[in-house]
C-alpha cells in the first residue's frame, strides 16, 4: 500500500470516529465517497497506472474502500443509536402525574372473553352444588400430569396426548399439563375430604388444524366422599348440562369407556340434530365429556384409601361447550383476538354470569 | 377395528341387523364409529344380460341395445360403451336410480331418436372403481335379475368400531360377538381348534436368548405348499375392511389377526439363514428392512427375530422384508409369539411404527390360546394353500395369568349406583367367561378369563395396561403402605364392577343429585380468583376487549420482552413461531394488536389475564393482567381525537389496583419499568419502596417497529399475585363533619424534573389534620416561563372538623403547604 492511500484511510478513519452526529458522518461519506470524493479520485487515476501495478493497486484501492464503508456503517449505527437515545431521553415526561379521570373508552367498547364467560357460568351453577374452584399451574411435573393419574410412560392413552415437553432429564421433563387433571392430584394432595373443586384452564396439547389448537381450555370436576357413586356423577352432570344449555329436559346418555385415572370410565354425548346444530332435539348423539369414578390408584397416590374413599372426575372442553352454546361455527378465531370477532362474540362486562340472573 | 356383519355371525348367532348390532356395542363401550352399508348405494342396480346390440341410427359412436333385466320386459338401450355386445351379461340402472359416479339421478329419456330406458354400467359410474373403458361385464353363470350388490357380496354391511386401549380382546371379530352374546345380543357359537397331524420334524428351532425378547414362542413349518392368492370369501372380507389381499399366506395371518386378534407371522423357510430362530436383543448397529420397505436402526432395547444372518422381524411389530413369504414359496414357518406388551408399545413408539400387530401385542393378546391359535391357523394354510404341517417347535413358557377377583354384590350399588341381584351380577360375569370359583351370600369369587388383560392386572405375571402405583413422595411410609394395601384390595373388584354396569347400559343407573352440603353454599372463588375475575370486568369496563391468547410465541418475539431461559423453550414445538413461554401477556397483545393494525383496526384496546413464565415451577408462573392500547382515541366533535400516551395506560392500572383493593394512598410511581417500554414515558407503581404492582408505559419505539406497529402504542402489566388479598374489616363510622370545606388553588413554578407526586405529597402532608385532599388541576411549560421550569397548579380542601376556620387560619394553613412544598421540591408559589 502506498503512503498516499494509507495516510488517506488514517485521516477518513479519524474524520469518521470525530463525526458528532450522521449530517457530520454524511460529509465524511461524501468527502471521501462521493462523486468528487478523495477516494474515488484515486480509483479515476487508475486508469494511468502503468498496466504492471494496476492489479496490485486496485485491490489495494478497494480494500481501502470497504474498510471506509464498514467504518462509516458501523459509525452511522452507533450515532443512529445515541440519536434515539437522546430523542427518547429528552422525550421524557412526568410519570407521577395523576392520570386522566376517564378512559378512553367505556363498557360500550369493551367485552368479555366467551371462554371467560362460560368459566363464570360455570363456577355459578357447580357453585350452587358446592364445588369450589381450585386451579394448578400450566407447567406441569410428569408426575402430576401423568404418573399419578394411574398414565405409566408406556400407556397407549399417553401416545394419544401429544404432550409439549420442556428441557429436562429423561422421564422428568416438564410437560406443559395436557389436562385439568393434574389438579386433581393438587387437591387431593392439600385438601382432606370431602371434596367438591371445578378446575377451569388452560391445557396444550400438540395438535393443530381446524377442530384442535394447540392451547386450549378444560374444566375438570373432581367430587371425593365416603359414599359417591356413580349415580351421583350421572345426577350431577345431568344437572349442570340441563342449567349450562338452559334446556330442561336436554337428553342425556352415558356410554362406558376408559380412562387410565377412573373406573368405570364413561363418555356422556348429549342429544341435539346434525343437520341444524339445534340441542336437544334431532335424535343424534354428540359427545361432550369423559368422566367415570376416581381410580383407585389415583386415590392412592394421593394418599387416600381407596377402601375409604371415592368419587368421580369428569373432564370437558371449555371451547367446545361454549361453541354448541352459542353457535361459534370454528375454534381458531378464539385465539386469534380480532377485534371484530370479539366484539361480536365477547359479552357485557356489565352483566357476570349469575344463577340469580340467568346464566 | 373393522368388521363386516358376515363375519361377526361366523362368531355369534344373531338376526339382529347392523343398527341393533351398533346401538349394543356402543351402549356396552365398543364405540361405533360408522356403519358403512355400501349396498344401499347399489341398491337399485341388476344383473342385467344384453340380448341385441345395434349400431345406432343416427350416431356413429353409440349402439341401440335390447336388455333383459329378469323381469319378462326387454328395454331399449343407448349405450357408448365400446364393449357393448349381445350375450354378454352387465349391471343396469332403471330410472329413478341416483349413479353414484356421475351424481345424477337417471331419468328415461330419448338420445338422438331412440328411447333409453335404462342404463349399463361402468365400474366408475357405480363407484366402485376408476375402470371407465367400457361398461362391467359379469361372468356367464350371474344371475340375470339378481341384485348387484348381494351378487358381489356388497350387502355386508362394514362396522368400525374405537377400541379403548384397555380393551385387546376387542380388537377380534370374536371378542367382539363374545362382549355382544354377554350383553344378550346373540349367541357366541363354539370354537375349538382343529387337530393337526404332524408329518415330518420342524426344519427351524426357536430359542429365546433373551427373555426381554420374548415370553413364549410357538412355530410350525408347512411344506409343499403353493402360495397363490386367496379365495374370493377371503379377499372380500379383507377388502372390506380395508386390508389389500397379497397372497393366500399372508392373508391368512391378517385374517386371524382380525378374527381371533391373533397377529401371526409367516417366514418362508428357504429363505431363513440356519436352521435357528432366536428371539433376542439387537446388537449395536444391526437394521431390519421392514415389509413396510423403510429400514430401522435397532436399539438394544428392541427384541428382533433372528437367523444366522440377523433381524428378520421387531418381533410383535414388523416383519422383515427379506424372509418374508411371496409367490414362489414352498413351505413356511409360522410364528405364533407373545411379547411383553410394554415392550412392544415403546419399540412401537421408538420407531413410529404402527401395525395392526403392535396395536394388539401392546394392549396384549391371549396368553393362553397360543397353541390352539397355531393349530387355527396351520390348518387353513392346509385348506387354501396345500401342503403338509411339521412338529411344533416351542421355546419359552405360558406366563402364570391365571387369577382370581372377588366381587362384593353390595359394590355394585355402592359403588356403580345400581341396585342388581345378586344373580344378575354372577350371570354378567359368567357370560363374559369368568368362572365362579366361589359364591356366598354376600360375595362372588370369580377366575379371570385368558383373553382380560385389563381386569385385576397387577394379579397376572402378563401385565398389559395398569402400571402399578406412582405414590407422592411426601407420603409417609405407614400412610403409603396402607393406600396400596387399599389399591389391592378393591381393584380388582372395581374392574368387575365395571363390568357388570357395563353390560347392561350405564343408562340404567338412576341419576341422583348431588347431596346438598349446606343450604346456602360456600362461595366458590378464592379471594385471589374473585379479583382475576374483577380485574377482567374492570379493564373491559374502560373500553378494552378480552383476549385470551397462545401461552407460547416465537423466541426472538420473546426476548424482546426479556429473558428467554432455555428451560422455558419447547422441546417439541408445533410450529417455529410458538417455541417460548412468554414472558409476558403483553407480547401477545402487542402482536394481536399488529394483526389488527394489518387488517385496518390500527386503534384497539385489548386486555388479557393470563401467566407469564419465569421457570418451570408452579411459582415461576406469574399471574398477569395485561393491557395494551393503539393508535388514537375516537374523533367526536366534543373530544377531539389524540394518540394514546403513557397516561391511559397508567390509568388503566391504577384504577385497576384500585379496584383491586391495593392501598393506593401507598402507592408511588417510579421509573424502572422493563427495557420494552420508552425509557422516558414508563414507570412502576410500587407499594412502600421495593414491591411492584404494576407497570406501564409507552411501548419502546425498536419494540414497536420490531412487531410491526407502526403507530402508537401502550402497555400495562398488574402483577395480581402481588396484591395482599384485602382484609374483610368492618367500616368504621364515616367522618362527616358538618363544616363546610375550603377550596385553596396554589401555582407553584417548579424545575421540569421535580416529580409532580413529590409535590402533592409534600402538599398533602403540610397539615395532616385540616388538608383533606389535593389534586392537581393545572401543568403549564412554556415560553412564558423560564427555560427549564414548569408550572404546576394544584387545588387543596382544607376541611375544618371542630369549627369554621377563620381567614387568618386558612392562611396559616397556606404558608404551611407553600413552605412544605418549598422545602420538599425548590417549588416557589407563582405570583
């Protein structure tokens, strides 16, 4: 490199380090850059250069060139950053002054989630039964998520939940819970019986088309006594379904099934038409819910004696009760927070979901 | 499963139709999901014989037909099919006939001049198939008038059922009719398996070298065999049920696979290397080109099948490729196996492989029938393929299954909450092939049948489901001993209970409310649950729209809200952009808040009370309530339109606190909210000098422009766990004092750094027995004061409580906040 070029990148390197602010860095830029700048004057003259030493001081020009650029690039970062920096400084206001009296919007604007409306109603018709809400966190032991519910790692049902792990050794990962479930073993583990607890939340599974999302929500109903039988499940759930659908006679049946954490395990479908989606009529059966009465070694895991106590869970889709409710044709806008389909789905924040009321 | 009703009656005598069948099996726990009638779409199509074919008069593609269709008429005919010819015999539609293939009803109608009464068929056009060259030509000997459907042995109605894992013995047409005989449909007719003469030494040996592989083995050679394809009887039933005819061997296997839930294996003996079979672990880096044409890598933990050369099968889950039976094979080995299912279901797993046989060996077969299974099974290869049977080579033995449970009949109503005889209860059991062993008064003692993984499972030394106890680890060990001691006790006796209920329709259990606890019921929220649910009424209340959105987003999207610990990141995310838990709601509503931006709603208000995750554990779970606000507020000719800044978002959270029962005369603003807000237009609200209850503030312009947002946005977090649940005191005796107050205004000229709370706190506590509020009603900065100084105005009510002050004390009251506030912020009063 000849000295003429070295002194030139010294001097543009200084210029570009002193440069207070980007109109500075700009002239620099065209100083050395520009059409009639240093540098590009240079790379004019290259043309005279005896055909020997062209190839040499060309490459020599250009790696003087980029050198130049990426200095000016990281400069103009730099300053682009105080300048934001000051801008936001001197932007500051006083965050101690007392706020507006009113919002910017009122009721009118604002609604309610549905899936927080039919956790409301909900808690206001199991509430009339004497179940209280209990609920447990997203991230889940194995163990409270499946080990305790009577689902060993091998179980065929527990290739059926697609669980989403996180990091952790082998067999313990945390999972994120695939049910209410494990809040079953929350309670048991915490609360003596008699117990009547509802668990709405949020669950995930790893599953996503137009009928699954990957985050979804269940209620789970656990009920532990010295004397609950499975009439007492068929009774209850009765109840609540007649008073959430707001149809008295709502037709009702149980199908038995399995599930590793009860025994006798069984589906309920309630009646409604396939064709017009209207419950309660029609002849056709829909599935809504799985429950059956608590696994014995469910009880035991938690600690209660199986020759002591028992009772029944039940496990329903809050989406899905909510969707037959109120005719919601798909579930993915559920998550999505378009704010035309909250407003025309969302309900009053006005009215909570009361017995006294109507739910 | 899949089964067709002829094969269900192989097994159960019954007249009952497919829609009887179906309501039983579902109403007993073997869920129908379909019956498919694929003869009630050919319902009006006949074997139809071509007695003339012409060339049409006025069309030189097509051909005038006379056809004979069995009732005396011969009808006329258009047809273009290339085939059409006299005698030949073919299927006709009459009209009024919907064709499945085209989705037109047939009308009689006239083509080019000549009447056509009805329609021949091409395969496709009856959907059967894509063959459209011509219409179908049926053999000589079908009979000319006979529906279509019965004559190709459509009119065998094909009913899926979902078997629960627990279930095995029902993936069998003949598990199936032994559950509908027990619930009283039908008759299960006997079954015994056929004798076989052996006639010469099994060419192969079985040797378990390890027993993980293995638990007992059965095999036989069949030699001078021809393996061509399967009769029609064999091939329609497998057709049906969706399976694809090979050849006679293999379809065989299938066939009992289904039929007696027995999956089989054929190896062709020429084709084995050595004269051993060793049921073993596999060795490091030993594969198995599987008959699915993929290759698997082994685990040592994967039991194969294997000859001198190595794997020829994952034992219970896939055949090998390589010794598998095809047209040329002359004698074969039939492997009738039983594998520890646990085994099978994570070799299963391992590999994603799913086979009809896995999903039986995994809930478990019949450990018992092995030898009788075999004997099935080698004499049909005898009847359909030829040949003569070898001796038996055996290697392992029957697991010790055999076990018994005993059923207390009050159970059954205290537990199921049906009142049954006793009687009735024995005789459920006794279809289902329990066997009383014992019977009093009070009790039944019954043994388990061969085929019922699923009952009293931890008695049995082949374990299918159940996977023993998982007991908290807090239990102390008197506690634990006792609960398992419980667990074996009534188990088994809830499996049978089961049963019984399930036989008979859980519909028959009388529904019974819940017994009421106490007339008038707790409440059922905690207090923290109340104020989640008011929190979500308060903020929709100032205009803002619920949201409930994914707990996870995208990891870049996450770390511009803060730390993204690899402990929070999914192992398995469903997709890229739904990887990290979030580490606020905020980040979700920001996004939401773009999506709306996108669509043309850049000004929404939008809420959510949902988690933000710190760790993994239940207390790294943070509940939030959440709020975000873009863009401007409404053009109205009385309120003119302004972005959105700072302040709504700090209103939000305070009333929200408020409402939330937080002692807001406590509760100071502060900077030090996180780096996603403006540096300069963000604060906390904080409780004393160390708790955060909320923060809020101006969105950071990078965050914004990082999401997409290009207008403006704010943001408030309210960390709920943070509030003390307030205390339920009385209210005390309201303060009413009957002397009017007084309204003082103060404009203090202050530094534009002073905080205006230090002002009005300096002023409210100036005399803390008459100052009864102070508010600021007035901020001025501008030209008209020195640079740098800001004006800030200030009401304060004074209220007397014992007598009305007099002017002069109203003004020692003034000096006294005017030298407070002096003192407390350099403020000088305004003059």
């Amino acid at each position: 490199m000849t000295d003429d070029l070295r002194s030139l990148e010294a001097e543009t390197a200084a210029a570009i380090a002193a440069a207070p602010d980007l109109r500075a860095l700009e002239a620099v830029r065209i100083g050395v850059l520009g059409r009639n700048g240093s540098l590009t004057a240079l790379l004019k003259a290259l043309g005279a250069v005896p055909a020997e030493q062209r190839r040499e001081r060309g490459a020599a020009l250009n790696a003087a060139k980029a050198a130049i650029e990426a200095a000016l690039e990281a400069r103009r970062t730099e300053l682009e950053a105080a300048a934001l920096e000051a801008r936001l400084a001197a932007e500051r206001i006083d965050i101690t002054l007392p706020p507006r009296p009113a919002a910017p919007g009122t009721a009118a604007d604002g609604s309610i989630h549905p899936i927080s409306r039919t956790m409301e109603e909900l808690t206001a018709i199991f509430g009339a039964m004497g179940f209280t809400v209990a609920e447990g966190p997203d991230i889940e032991s194995d163990w409270h998520n499946f080990g305790a519910l009577n689902i060993p790692d091998h179980h065929p049902a527990r290739q059926d939940h697609d669980t989403f792990y996180l990091p952790g050794p082998d067999g313990r990962r945390p999972v994120l819970r695939t049910h209410t479930s494990p809040v079953q073993i929350r309670t048991m583990l915490t609360q003596p019986p008699p117990i009547r607890v509802i668990v709405p939340g949020r669950t995930f599974r790893a599953d996503h088309d137009a009928t699954h999302s990957p985050m979804f929500h269940q209620v789970e109903g656990l009920v532990i006594g010295r004397d609950i039988t499975l009439g007492h499940l068929k009774g209850c759930l009765i109840d609540f379904l007649r008073a959430f659908f707001g149809i008295r006679d709502l037709p009702v049946r149980f199908r038995s099934s399995y599930f590793p954490f009860t025994e006798p395990s069984m589906e309920v479908d309630i009646g409604w038409n396939r064709r017009s989606g209207e419950l309660g009529a029609g002849g056709d059966w829909l599935e809504i819910l799985g429950s059956g009465m608590v696994h014995p070694k469910v009880l035991a895991n938690c600690g209660l004696d199986p020759r002591e106590w028992q009772g029944f869970a039940f496990g329903m889709g809050i989406e899905r009760i909510t969707m037959l409710k109120h005719g919601i044709p798909d579930l993915r806008p559920f998550y999505e927070s378009d704010v035309r389909w909250l407003a025309h789905t969302g309900s009053d924040p006005l009215s909570p979901a009361s017995l006294h009321g109507g739910v | 499963m899949r089964f067709t009703l002829s094969w269900l009656r192989d097994h159960l005598e019954t007249e009952a139709d497919a829609r009887a069948i179906a309501d039983t099996l579902t109403r007993i726990g073997l869920e129908v999901e379909s019956v498919e009638d694929r003869a009630a779409a050919l319902g009006g199509f006949r074997i139809a014989r071509v007695v003339e074919a012409v060339q049409h008069p006025n069309a030189d593609r097509l051909r005038a037909l006379k056809v004979d269709i069995g009732d005396g008429r011969l009808l006329s005919v258009v047809c273009g099919a290339p085939n059409a010819r006299a005698g030949m015999i073919g299927v006709a539609a009459l009209p009024g006939a919907f064709i499945p293939g085209t989705g037109i009803t047939l009308k009689a109608g006239e083509i080019r001049g000549v009447t056509s009464e009805a329609m021949m068929l091409s395969a496709r056009e009856m959907g059967l198939g894509d063959d459209h060259a011509g219409i179908v030509e049926l053999p000589g000997d079908a009979q000319v008038g006979e529906s279509y459907a019965r004559w190709a042995g459509l009119d065998d109605p094909v009913i899926e059922i979902s078997v629960t894992p627990n279930r095995g013995d029902a993936l069998s047409v003949r598990g199936i009719a032994r559950d509908l005989a027990a619930a009283g449909l039908g008759r299960l007719k006997p079954w015994s398996a056929p004798a076989i003469a052996p006639a010469y030494p099994s060419p192969l040996k079985w040797t378990i070298e390890d027993p993980r592989a293995c638990l007992w083995v059965l095999g036989r050679a069949v030699r001078g065999l021809r393996n061509g394809p399967s009769p029609e009887w064999l091939r329609r039933r497998l057709l049906a049920i969706g399976l694809r005819p090979i050849s006679a061997l293999v379809d065989i296997t299938n066939f009992f696979t289904f039929d007696l839930g027995r999956p089989l294996h054929v190896f062709d003996v020429a084709k084995v290397k050595g004269a051993t079979l060793a049921m073993r672990m596999a060795r490091p880096g030993e594969e198995l080109a599987a008959l699915n044409g993929r290759t698997y890598a082994l685990t040592a933990e994967d039991g194969v099948i294997a000859d001198a050369a190595g794997p020829e099968a994952l034992g219970g889950v896939i055949g090998g490729e390589h010794s598998g039976c095809d047209e040329t094979t002359t004698e074969c080995f039939i492997e009738c196996a039983l594998f520890d299912p646990v085994r099978i279901a994570l070799s299963g797993r391992r590999h994603d492989i799913r086979t009809d046989a896995r999903a039986r060996f995994e809930r478990g077969v019949d450990p018992h029938l092995l030898p009788a299974f075999l004997d099935a099974a080698t004499r049909m290869i005898l009847d359909l393929c030829g040949g003569e049977p070898s001796e038996v080579s055996e290697a392992g033995a029957e697991p010790a299954w055999r076990r018994e449970a005993t059923l207390r009949f009050h159970r059954v109503a205290a537990l199921g909450g049906l009142d049954l005889p006793p009687a009735e209860s024995v005789a459920r059991l006794e279809r289902l092939g329990f066997a009383v062993t014992a019977r009093d008064e009070a009790s039944v003692t019954v043994a388990v049948p061969s085929w019922r993984n699923d009952i009293a499972v931890d008695r049995s030394a082949y374990r299918a489901g159940g996977g023993g106890l998982a007991l908290a680890r807090e239990l102390p060990p008197e506690r634990a001993a006792a609960v398992a001691a419980g667990v074996a006790a009534v188990e088994p006796e809830a499996d049978l209970v089961e049963e019984v209920l399930r036989l008979g329709g859980l519909d028959a259990v009388p529904p019974v409310s819940l017994p009421v606890l106490a007339a008038v019921p707790e409440p059922a929220w905690t207090p923290a649950q109340a104020r989640a649910a008011l929190a979500r009424r308060v903020l929709a209340a100032r205009g803002m729209k619920e949201a409930v959105s994914f707990a996870f987003l995208a990891r870049e999207t996450a770390a511009l809200f803060g730390e993204t610990p690899d402990s929070l990141r999914l192992v398995n995310p469903i997709a890229a952009d739904l990887d990290q838990m979030r580490p606020t709601p905020v980040a979700s509503l920001l996004l939401a808040a773009a999506r709306n931006a996108a669509r043309g709603f850049p000004s929404v208000a939008l809420a959510e009370i949902g988690g933000a995750y710190r760790d993994t554990t239940p207390q790294g779970q943070a509940a939030i309530a959440a709020g975000v606000r873009t863009g401007h507020t409404p053009r109205h000719w009385a309120e003119p339109s302004r972005p959105v800044d700072a302040m709504d978002a700090k209103g939000d959270a305070m009333a929200l606190l408020a409402a939330l029962g937080a002692p807001m005369a406590g509760i100071t603003a502060a900077a030090g909210a996180p780096g996603w807000y403006h540096p300069g237009r963000s604060g906390v609200l904080r409780q004393g000098p160390k708790l955060v209850l909320a923060t809020f503030g101006e969105v950071h312009p990078k965050v914004r422009a990082a999401l997409g947002l290009d207008g403006p946005a704010v943001a408030f977090e309210v960390f709920l766990d943070a509030i003390a649940d307030p205390k339920r005191r009385r209210k005390g005796v309201p303060e009413l004092p009957p002397f009017q107050p007084v309204r003082r205004d103060f404009a203090f000229l202050v530094d534009g750094s002073v905080a205006a709370e230090a002002l009005l706190r300096a002023a409210k506590g100036a005399d803390k027995a008459l100052i009864a509020e102070v508010s600021l009603f007035d901020r001025y900065a501008g030209d008209r004061l020195p640079p740098g100084k800001v004006s800030l105005a200030i009401e304060v009510v004074i209220q007397p409580r014992e007598r009305t002050l007099t002017e002069a004390e109203i003004e020692v009251v003034s000096q006294k906040i005017v030298a407070a506030v002096g003192k407390a912020t350099g403020a000088v009063l305004r003059t």
